[in-house]
C-alpha cells in the first residue's frame, strides 16, 4: 500500500502543488511552521476523512479560499485507485470521490489508504487525562470498523439531545416526558460501542506487550486493561446483556443527573490503563516507562490495521523521533523496515539516510 502522489489546493498553508512519494522511507524536512504537519495531515485525511488536529471542515481550507481540495493517487488492494476530497470553508458538506465515483460517506472508502499517526503527544498519553485516550481509541476503532464510526456518530448525536433535555428540563419540565425514549436508544448503541472496544483493547494489548517485550528484554509484563460502566461485569457479553447493565447503572444515576443536568453515565466516559508487572503506569510510572509504552501501543495499532487490511497502513511520524532517546529510536527504526512511513523533523540529521527527502518551505514542495 502506497501513496505515489498527493496534490493539494488552498489546503492549511498550501496553495497548489503536487508531490510524489517513495514507497519506503520519506523524509519531510524543514523549519517549523513551515507546514510539514500540514502534509501528514493532508495525508491522514486522504484515507479517512478525519483530521488529527481540527474540529471542523472549515479550519482545514486555506484563508480566503472558496474551496479546499487534497486528491491523491494510491496503490491499494493490488490496484491504483484515486480518492479526491473537496472542503468548503462554510456550512456545505464536503465531498468526496473514489475512482471518479462520487461517495457519500468516508466508511466507502475504508481500507484504501488507511494511516497510523503518531507525534510527540502520543508519547504522554497514558499520563494524560481519559478523553485523549478515548480519543486515540476511537481514531483507531473508526479507522479499522466503518461500523464503529457510524454508531459513535449516532452515540454522540443521541448524547448531545439528551444534554439539551437535561439542562432544559427546569425551565420546561415537559420534556422530560421524551427523556426515557434517549435513554434507551443512548444505551443500545452504548452497548455496541463497549463490545466494539472491548475486543480492539484485547487485539491491542496482546499486540503492544509483544513489542514492550521486546524491548524491556522480558523485563516487565505489559497489562492494557479496559474500564467502562462498572455495572458492566463482562464487556464481551451480548448486545442485550450489555444494554441492560447500562440501564441499570443509568437507573441508579437518573436522580444525579436530573440534579446536576449532566450524562453522568455511559461509554463516553471511558477509559483504558496500562501497567507494567502490576505497577500502574500513570500513576507510578517513569518519563522512559511511559513512552516505551505509548511507541509499544502504536506499533500494535499498526499491525492489526496490518491483519485487517492485508497491508501495512502508511505510518505517519510527526517529529516524534526527535523526542527520543538513541535506544527508543533505533527500537521504532527497527520495527518500520516495511511499508510506506512519513517522517517530519526540523533537523534531519541521522535520519537523512533513511530514505527520499522532502523540503517543506512555506507551504511549497522545494524540489
């Protein structure tokens, strides 16, 4: 799977240019705010629709611009294929194609080109609070199961009405009449998500104590451990099984949440530890620990893109290599030898040599 060629137009920083990749290694070099993220972002959009930095559509289309387009041409699934996005700085809906066929969602082309993102805060993020790690979570879930991204799409959409009917129900006690028909649907597709994680958490924690095994020499057992809804005993359970103990909790909880106006329950609120021969690493663990850890999370999110798609997804390193130590990063360099993989740093250095260098120079491609 490869990216041979990416043009962009009034995207981030960029104006208009066309740049072609190796299959291997590709080095973007250049100073900061040049706009080298801005391509990986490009890149990680292309394949997924989603963008690791924005909140909206419109944060993405150049300043000024009517439009913003990021077309790429892509060797998949043993064919070239072309997938072409068209953002627009407003309200409109942005548009897609694959092949030359319109599409209506990014679930269409799942598969195509999908991507592994990491950058220097990825290192932090068992430190970090539970939202960035629900975050990492379902980026990676929407990214291996268009079925997943469609039912937190409508788990998200269900939980902002019921917000709406919680901080209203003062001012209007009637509509609390409509509050028992959201609490339902909130929890029958909240028992979707829980089963949807729970297997990705146990793919990935096996996947990611092989590669912290590696790496600490057998020292230390890796444990990833998922924590939802506590009324939840077993999260593999069936869908109506799940539902129900959401239910429950939700029944023991409807007093708060009337009082506070708040969803005080569901797997919005989520999370996930690690720990290392029993120590829990965001509470004890060291800086080195920590991102041993975190690289051991993102090599294991590569390799069950890996098994799903039969091809290595294009690994994107945002500056992060420059944020390791000599050992950490030999370990990652040891562990990209296949694939395509985009690399970003200020000062190529030792890094020059991997592969194809790339100049960025305020938003242009500097051949």
């Amino acid at each position: 799977m490869n990216l041979n060629e990416l043009k962009l137009r009034s995207f981030r920083n960029y104006g208009k240019i066309a740049a072609r990749f190796d299959p291997g290694v590709n080095l973007i070099v250049g100073d900061n705010a040049q706009g080298k993220t801005n391509l990986l972002e490009a890149i990680s959009y292309l394949g997924s629709g989603k963008s690791f930095r924005a909140q909206k559509t419109s944060e993405m289309v150049r300043f000024g611009g009517d439009f913003g387009e990021i077309e790429g041409s892509v060797f998949s699934q043993e064919r070239q294929q072309s997938i072409r996005w068209i953002l627009f700085p407003g309200s409109r809906p942005r548009q897609l194609w694959l092949n030359g066929a319109k599409k209506k969602t990014a679930g269409e082309i799942a598969g195509v080109l999908p991507t592994v993102l990491f950058c220097p805060e990825d290192l932090m993020i068992l430190k970090m609070g539970a939202s960035q790690r629900r975050r990492f979570g379902d980026l990676a879930l929407c990214a291996l199961r268009p079925n997943y991204d469609a039912a937190l799409t409508e788990y998200n959409r269900i939980l902002e009405q019921k917000s709406r009917i919680l901080k209203d129900h003062f001012e209007n006690p009637g509509i609390l009449e409509i509050l028992p028909e959201y609490n339902t649907r909130l929890c029958q597709v909240g028992a979707l998500l829980i089963s949807y994680r729970a297997r990705f958490y146990d793919s990935l924690g096996k996947a990611a104590a092989n590669y912290h095994n590696q790496f600490s020499g057998g020292a230390e057992d890796f444990v990833l451990s998922y924590k939802t809804v506590s009324t939840v005993v077993d999260p593999f359970a069936p869908i109506p099984e799940l539902t129900q103990n959401l239910l429950d909790h939700l029944q023991s909880h409807s007093r708060a949440e009337l009082e506070t106006t708040q969803c005080l329950t569901g797997p919005h609120r989520d999370d996930f530890t690690v720990s290392l021969s029993g120590i829990d690493l965001k509470a004890y663990g060291s800086q080195g620990q920590t991102r041993t850890a975190a690289i051991s999370l993102k090599l294991a999110q590569r390799e069950l893109m890996a098994r799903e798609w039969g091809e290595e997804p294009v690994l994107l390193l945002d500056d992060v290599l420059s944020e390791l130590d000599p050992g950490r990063q030999d370990f990652v360099l040891n562990k990209i030898v296949s694939g395509q993989v985009f690399i970003t740093c200020c000062e190529p250095g030792r890094f020059t040599k991997l592969g194809r260098t790339i100049q960025v120079e305020n938003g242009s491609i500097v051949e």
